[in-house]
C-alpha cells in the first residue's frame, strides 16, 4: 500500500529532448592569429598564434613561426585581438544531480522559499501554505534554516500541525538534511527499528524511546527516497544537458561527476545517449559513488562496469568518490574538537584510516583515482593518514588522490598535501561565506570559523589547490560559472556585494592567475590528465576559451560579468562563434 501511495505522489509528466546537429570535426590545419593567448605553459606563458590539426595543438607561440609551420593551405582563422586561454575544467560537480532535482524543483518547490527570520515566521508560512496548497499530494519545500533549530533539530510533530494527512519534506539550508512529517516517513517504512546507514554521518536523530524525531540527516532516507526522484530519461537528459549547456557556455571544457548517489545507471545512460547523438558538449569523466560503508566492496567493480557500458572518447570513467564525512551546518562534518554548539559531538568519518589505505592499494594497480568529501578536520587527517600509508606500501602511487571542500583543517595538516602529492580541491562559491547561512561558523565556533577554507595557505604550503562547482540543483547553476568563481577566490566575499563581508581569514584568497591556473593546469593534475589538457601547448588537445575581454584587465568585482566569445573543445566549437 505505502509502495502505491508513494509512486502515485510523485509522477513525471514525459518530455522529449530533441537532438542538436552533430558538431564536424575539423580535421585539417588551423592557423590562429592576431590573439593574445595565455597558454599556462610554464616555458611560454604568452603566445600570438596557434596552431591546430583536428583536435590537437601542434604549435603555440610567435606568429611568423606559426604560419611558417600551419603552410598555404591551412585554414586561418583571424581572433581579432581576442583573449585566449586554457578551458576551464570542473573537478568536482553534479550532472546528474541537477538533472533529477530539476523537475521537483519545477513541479513541487515552485520557487518558493521558507522565511528563515524566525521560527514564528516559518510556521506562520507553513500554516499558509497549508491552506493554499491543500490540493497538493506531496510537499517538498525549502530551505529551512537549520541554525535555529540547533542542537536538537525539527520535529515531525511540529510539522504534522500543518501536513497531518499527506507527506511532507522540507530540505534544509545546508542541503545535507531533511525535515519529515510522521506520514513522510510512515509511507517509507521508517521507524525505530530502521537502521541508519553511519554513526555520527548518515543518521535519523531519534528520541529517547529510539523514534525518529523527523530530522533526517545525510542520506539516512536515501535507501527509501531515491528511487522516487528520478524522473524519466527523457526529463532527465533534459535536464543534464541544459545544465551541460550552461557550463560549456561559460567555458567549461572538461568535468569530473563528483557522485549520483544510486542513480548512476540512470545519469550514465542519459549521458550516454547525449553522447551518441552528439550533444555531449564537454569531456565528462564519470564516477561511482561511496556514500554507505558497504559501498566501498563494490565500489571498483561498479565502475569498470560503468566503463565498459558506457564508456567513449568524451565519457570516460576513472574516478571512485567517497563521501568521507558530513558538513559542519549539521554536525556531520568530521572534527577533531568537539563542536561548540555540543560538546558530546565530533560528527564522523566513514571509516578508519586502515580501512581507506587498504582501498587505496587496491585501486592502484588498476589505475582509478579517488576523490573524496573531507569537510571536517578529522576527516582530513583520517584520509592523509590513508595516503600515507599507502604510500608506505607501495611507495609512489600511480593515480590520483584528491580531497574536497576543507572547510575547516588544522594548520600542521596543510603542508601534508604537498608532502603525499595529494590534490586540495575547493568550492569558490563558498567563499562567501553565508551560501549555506551561519549554523557552520556557530557550530563550531569563532577560533575555528575564523580559518575557513585557507585556499591561499595551501597554495603558499605547495599543495596542488584547484577549484571547482558542487552545483546539484538547477537553482544554484549560475554560481558554477568558472569567472564567478574566479573572483571569489580573489576578493572572498560574494560576488554581488563588493563591499560585503570578507571570509576569514582574508589571507588565504589567490591573486587571479593562482585563480586561472587553479580553474586549468591543477585540475588537469588533479585528474591525472596534465599531459593531455590544462595548457596550450603543442600535442595537448585543443581546449580553448575566446574571450573579448582581458579578464587581467577587468575590475575584479566584476569578473563574474565575462562570458566566452567561444568555447572549443578538440577542435570543434561547443559554444558561441569564433
């Protein structure tokens, strides 16, 4: 009966995605001139002329050298004082997810947002909504303010009041937890006898009698939910590919899906099918995703098998995630200290040391790079110590290990990264400091949110530092734009508030060649690409961003304003017009 119910509430109106026309590839030699080109190459970093055969540079410098090199019968192609650079390549964002959230963002959220003034105020919207939705089947709203129900969280009670005779789920500010009515979680077959899936992370905060309270954080619900979230193919392609869109438009040549929870077979398809039909606009490096303990014994397994299913010249598979840890808005994320907001909590990490170094050996030998969720402090050692002694073991590794988002590490663990070779990878957008509200720095006080995120620290200390989205939902695409994130990095503040806030400390910000390179070079390191992407250079592919303007030249509060001219990836133009 619940299994009925629940697929009755949530229904998908089937749409069609209507193939563009597949881009030519240019096989011949391209001469490209009169540009300023800003190659990343080390060796030279600034070059007048290109060269191209199909999809590969042959030659960057002098443009004397380069017509001499392209021959008469090249094609030229005159860039009239254009801008040129590196594509941006996203080391750490979600395809598929903003795909699947798309069309409950469309049909359920409907635009609206929960007040987070004040308690009063929210139930005063919910009493509201109530009476004005009472048609609706299913609520799905957000986003609750998660800082004024700390410590103890929501209660289903509280929302019963409003949503006593339908399902009710509330998604909060920091996109790591859930508010539940009773019935939500009567119609997934949760109760007191259901287990949760990781002490300290993945959890249903319960009562003393051992029921759920209604707050549900991580991907507790996740086993129970998912499989009513994803819409159909031709919705979810839909979705994926204006997202795809989007990104390339903005000068994302190259990506890594940083997890799909347990739809990967159906994102994958999707993208599958958009590669067929030549409407894959950027290479896409997939992954599997770890985010139960029990994921980590197939986790290998599964990709290969994603690999041989699905995989191609622009859809590649090499990447395992593991969600390490929680985030600090929800006293998930892994700390050495005990939060400030409850001295009994230091969240949790997914597993030992022992464990991940262990995985680690095993993926080296068939070459998978592993990339991993480390908000917290102890996440971040706990992982750096499973470097270390994997590379006790095997001495140098063979793939890549990057760590994700560190938000908050202590400052003896920085220059470890340059020691083990191990990637820090960021969310510029964050750098704000408020994307996520405030219930992060009040949780774990003001010593510790005084030092968030010191990209600039981990730059000086050596470690490879580069940057990148974590867009999940439709709504938040916008803040995935590489320049956007740019101009975070440099001023850490919003990028439309000039004379805002500055995230503490504001040492820790880059100059915007740190910035570029971060956004380029790096994340080709990180992917374990450098010799193929990340820099124009002779037998590199031809990756490229056309830009009118100089983005050195530009005022840096507005930096999120440029937009490619042109896009080009391999040789053939994704986005805009040369």
């Amino acid at each position: 009966m619940k299994q009925i119910l629940l697929s009755a509430l949530v229904l998908f109106t089937s749409c069609s995605v209507e193939a563009p026309p597949v881009a030519e590839t240019t096989t011949g030699t391209v001469l490209y001139t009169n540009a300023r080109i800003y190659t990343l190459n080390l060796d030279g970093p600034w070059a007048q002329a290109m060269v191209t055969q199909g999809p590969e540079i042959e030659f960057v410098g002098s443009e004397k050298r380069a017509r001499a090199l392209a021959g008469e019968t090249a094609l030229e192609v005159d860039l009239n004082g254009a801008f040129v650079l590196p594509g941006f390549i996203d080391t750490h964002t979600h395809p598929g997810l903003v795909g699947i959230l798309q069309v409950h963002e469309h049909e359920s959220l409907a635009g609206q947002k929960l007040p987070t003034t004040s308690k009063d105020e929210l139930y005063a919207f919910l009493e509201e909504y109530s009476a004005s939705h009472f048609w609706q089947p299913l609520v799905m709203l957000g986003e609750w303010d998660v800082q004024m129900f700390l410590p103890d969280g929501p209660t289903k009670e509280d929302l019963d009041r409003y949503f006593k005779y339908k399902p009710a789920l509330l998604f909060d500010n920091s996109g790591h937890s859930m508010w539940m009515n009773s019935m939500a979680l009567w119609l997934l077959g949760i109760d007191e006898s259901t287990p949760d899936l990781s002490p300290g992370i993945s959890y249903f905060v319960r009562d003393e009698l051992g029921e759920p309270t209604g707050w549900v954080k991580e991907w507790a619900a996740m086993p129970y939910l998912q499989k009513y979230m994803v819409p159909s193919k031709a919705e979810l392609k839909e979705g994926i590919k204006e997202y795809l869109d989007f990104l390339s438009e903005q000068g994302v040549t190259t990506l890594m899906d940083a997890g799909n929870f347990s739809s990967h077979e159906e994102v994958y398809a999707a993208l599958s099918e958009l590669d067929r039909d030549g409407a894959l606009p950027v290479r896409y490096i997939g992954s599997f995703h770890v985010w139960a303990p029990e994921h980590l014994d197939v986790a290998i397994e599964e990709l290969l098998a994603l690999r041989e299913k699905y995989g191609s010249d622009r859809l590649v598979f090499e990447t395992i995630k593991i969600h390490f840890d929680g985030v600090h808005e929800i006293l998930t994320g892994g700390e050495l200290e005990p939060y400030a907001t409850a001295p009994d909590v230091r969240g949790g990490v997914l597993f030992e040391a022992e464990k991940l170094a262990r995985f680690i050996a095993e993926l080296n030998p068939v070459g998978l790079n592993l990339h991993l969720h480390t908000v917290g402090a102890w996440a971040t050692r706990e992982a750096l110590d499973a470097v270390e002694q994997a590379r006790r073991k095997l001495g140098e590794l063979d793939i890549e290990v990057a760590l994700s988002h560190l938000e908050y590490v202590t400052a003896e663990d920085i220059p470890r990264f340059a020691e083990l070779d191990v990637h820090a990878n960021f969310t510029p957008h964050w750098f704000g400091g408020s994307v996520f509200g405030n219930a992060g720095a009040y949780n774990l006080g003001p010593e510790r949110s005084s030092r968030s995120q010191v990209v600039g620290g981990f730059l000086r200390a050596g470690a490879n530092i580069t940057l990148s989205s974590d867009v999940v939902s439709e709504a938040e695409s916008y803040r995935a734009a590489p320049f956007l994130g740019m101009q975070m990095s440099v001023t850490r503040r919003e990028y439309d508030d000039p004379t805002g806030p500055v995230l503490s400390p504001a040492s820790a910000s880059l100059d915007l060649q740190g910035a570029i390179e971060a956004y380029t070079l790096s994340g080709a390191r990180q992917l374990g690409q450098e010799s193929r992407l990340g820099s124009l250079e002779a037998g590199k592919r031809s990756d490229f961003v056309v830009l009118a303007d100089d983005p050195f030249e530009v005022d840096i509060n507005r930096l999120h304003e440029l937009v490619p001219r042109a896009v080009v990836v391999g040789g053939v133009v994704e986005s805009g017009a040369l």
